[in-house]
C-alpha cells in the first residue's frame, strides 16, 4: 500500500520529525536537533514551524523547542505541566492539553495517547516534575492519520488506539534499553493494524541497539506491512 502523495514526512534522527501537510503547513515532532548526533547539519536551523508537538519532557525530546518557538512564533502542543514549564522559558504561543485530549489546528487534530515512560525536566541543574509522557494520533487536513508513539513500552491499548484513531502510519521507537526493543515494536505494529511503520529512536546513541533489520525480521509474516528504515534527513513521501 503506498503512502499519501500530498503528505512529506522527514526523519530528523532519534525521535525528530518534520511533516510538510496538504494543507501547507509545516510540523515539527521533538526537536532535538542541535546536540543529536544522528541530525544532519542541514536540518539543525529551523526557519519555518507553524505546528510543534513535544512527547514528554526529556531533553532528547524538549530539544529546540524554546529557541525554535521563539524564532518562528510556531504553535507549540504539549501536556500541562510541560507546557507550564515551557512557558515560563519564553514560549508565549502554547496549548496544553492531557490524555484523551485533542487540539484542533487549521484544519489538524492532534489526540494525546497515553505512553509508558518517565518524564523528568532537567533545569540548572535540578530535576523538576515534567508531567506523564504521551504520545500522539495527528489526523492532517485531507484525512491521513498517524501515531508518533513518543518514548514508551508495548502497551496492549494501542489496539485501541488502532481501533480509535485507525492512523495508517506509526513511528515507533525500536531501540530498546529505553524503549520498546524490535520485539516489541513488531508486537505494536499487530495491535495497531498499521500498514506503514518508521522506526525511530535507535542509532543515535551506541546504547541504543534496536535495529530496523530486526524489526523487518520479526514482521516477515505481517505482508501487507511496510517498514521504512529512513536514513536522518531523508524524506518520507
């Protein structure tokens, strides 16, 4: 099953997405950037944004929120007591919104699902509460879906985020140590009914050693499943 033509998707490295909709508009999904190995150069300045979603509040994920909102005025999405956090940094142009919740942009609905995670900012020094870590369903203008897992497990309700939200495509993270491992992202893929999977969060770091290899392995019986092991910097169309 092939992709929608209007949708262009590009892997930053480790959790880091952009999605260029049918509508015009440009996504950011975690924004680690500058300080991610895995990004290319080319892609570490952010001169357009006008839609940022963040997962949780790690610093491999919070990324260059802060410098990219404030330099392109972009709506940042996050939970409540992320987004209060971020606030108090300088974000003017914030929502926040909690599980089960959905914001509503232009003609996008992004839905916050759960994940299974910590979720802990790191701030001169102490660690303060960041709120639960999530991941999200976006439904763009013209109808296609997609989950961004965020950092998490295998959790048996994402069927029913399948069920739901019927995204067609997920990115999920395969690395393990942190994360799922392949083992269990081959699981998600099942419980999610998806035809089209990114892994993402592997790589960038040599503890994390989840492979797409692997991941494609274990989904040999699953046909009508696309693995895209894209490189950092190579789109997705």
């Amino acid at each position: 099953m092939s992709l929608n033509r209007d949708v262009k998707i590009r892997w930053l490295g480790h959790s880091a997405f952009q999605i260029d909709t049918p509508g015009g508009k440009r996504m950011l999904i975690d924004p680690f950037l500058n300080g991610n190995p895995a990004c290319p150069e080319d892609c570490k300045h952010v001169e357009r944004c006008d839609l940022l979603l963040v997962t949780h509040a790690h610093g491999d994920h919070i990324g260059d929120t802060i410098p990219i909102s404030k330099a392109t005025g972009c709506q940042v999405v996050s939970i409540v007591e992320l987004g209060s956090w971020l606030a108090s940094k300088g974000v003017d142009n914030i929502v926040t919104i909690n599980k089960g919740g959905t914001f509503r942009y232009d003609g996008i609905s992004v839905t916050m699902v759960n994940a299974f995670h910590t979720s802990a900012i790191t701030d001169d020094g102490q660690t303060l509460y960041g709120g639960e870590p999530a991941g999200y369903v976006v439904k763009l203008e013209n109808g296609f879906a997609f989950y961004h897992a965020g950092d998490t497990n295998l959790f048996g309700d994402m069927a029913l985020i399948g069920e739901i939200y019927r995204p067609e495509l997920a990115m999920l993270p395969i690395g393990d140590h942190y994360t799922m491992s392949p083992l269990e992202a081959a699981k998600a893929v099942r419980l999610l009914g998806v035809s089209h999977v990114i892994p993402m969060h592997y790589g960038t770091f040599p503890v994390l050693t989840g492979t797409p290899d692997e991941l494609k392995e274990l989904l040999q019986d699953e046909p009508t499943v696309t693995v895209h092991a894209l490189k950092p910097g190579e789109f997705l169309t």
